[in-house]
C-alpha cells in the first residue's frame, strides 16, 4: 500500500508540515536555560507526563514552570500542601498565573481531569496511582489538550523520568551563617544534570566553575639557550 496519499493527508492537517513534525509531536514549553538540560527537546513535553522525584522535586517543578507563567499561561497544583507563597515567587512563578488547589488525596484525578480542560500545565503529587483504565483515560485528554504534567510521583505512562538523586545545601560552613543555595544533582534521559536551586537569587543558576587552589603555582620551565 502507498504511503503518498496518508503523507499528503498529513500534510493538509493544521501544524503538521513534515514527518519530523509528525513524529516528534508539538514544540516543548519554554523552560528556564538553566533546567532545559533535562529535558530531551530541552522544555516541557505538550501532551505528555513528566515524573519528577527525589529531594528538590517540588522546588524543581515550581522552578520549571515559571516561565510558562511569566508567558500568562495558566498553571495549577494539586495535592502540593501548602507551600510558602513568597518561596514559590522567589522560584519566578508569577503568582497571577498559578493556583494552588489544596483537595484530599481521593479526589486528584477528578480535580486534575476537569483542570486539564482549561489549563496549560499542571504539578501534581498523586495520593494514589489510578488504575489502568483510569490512566488511559488520562493520558487521552492530556495528548488531547495537549497540556503539559509534572508528577512528583512515579506515573506509569509518563514519557520522561527526571530523578534527583542528590542535594547539597551551603550558606552554614563553621557551624553558623544562612542557606544559601542548594547544589542539585538529576538524572535524567539525557544524562546526569548539576545546577544550583535555589541559586543566589533564588532563581535556577549555573554551578560556578571551582576556583584554582590557593598557593598552588605552576612550575616554570627553564630552558638551555645555547
């Protein structure tokens, strides 16, 4: 059977130019440059579900979020506590776009489902795993929608898996001083990823580079001259 008449179908189709578009589905949300990394086409999937877990996992989900809601796109929680509102701020989150929907754990995927109809990213930490049935239905209005999911917690059917698998907090050497920033190691399809979260402005930030030791010199070289 020829594949010219399904090719030349697709083409007419809105958003759908060529094969590479075909196949790799719409453009990722925009995420901070520090965190893109992660990500395997360098943001958020549309129509997709992310798991992020480990220490951070929260601070990290608010944090690649914040330019979706710099850009006016609508962002919800649920199941999150109560996080500090001003830490969500410090994390860039434009608190005119984000809501926090504190709901008993029974209730996430109902809540989530009438959600995924009107907003663009959701952060959730399920109470409990759907069933089979359930996820499937989920996972069809997600693609649907095309809105973008960040669970905190394993979800079968998620196309990416981000782990963080280590945090170090300085700011307290010697036994006294602040937090400063916290030194994030996540691993994830693409790799290994180290970043700072909270950097010093509380924002996402690159690792500095390791300063030379002190009193190390570089021997010189003494050359004949003849």
């Amino acid at each position: 059977m020829s594949a010219v008449p399904l090719v030349e179908q697709l083409s007419r189709e809105m958003g759908i130019s060529t094969a590479t578009a075909l196949f790799d589905g719409p453009a990722p949300r925009t995420v901070d440059p520090v965190l893109a990394p992660m990500f395997r086409r360098g943001g958020l999937p549309r129509g997709e579900i992310v798991t992020l877990t480990g220490g951070q996992s929260l601070s990290c989900a608010l944090a690649a979020i914040a330019v979706a809601t710099q850009e006016q796109k609508w962002c919800a929680g649920i199941g999150l506590g109560e996080p500090a509102v001003s830490s969500i701020a410090d994390l860039g989150v434009d608190l005119d776009h984000f809501v926090n929907l504190v709901t008993p754990a029974e209730d996430w995927l109902r809540v989530a489902s009438i959600l995924i109809e009107s907003f663009d990213v959701l952060v959730i930490d399920p109470g409990f795993l759907p069933s089979a049935g359930e996820r499937a239905r989920l996972l069809a209005k997600v693609r649907e929608r095309k809105i973008s999911i960040i669970s905190l917690t394993s979800m079968p059917g998620s196309t990416e898996q981000i782990e963080i698998t280590d945090t170090q907090w300085s700011g307290t050497e010697h036994g006294h001083g602040r937090l400063r920033s916290c030194l994030v190691q996540a691993r994830s399809q693409t790799g290994v990823n180290r970043f700072l979260l909270p950097g010093p402005e509380g924002t996402p930030a690159e690792v500095p580079a390791p300063a030379p030791a002190e009193g190390v010199f570089e021997r010189p070289v003494i050359r004949s001259v003849s």
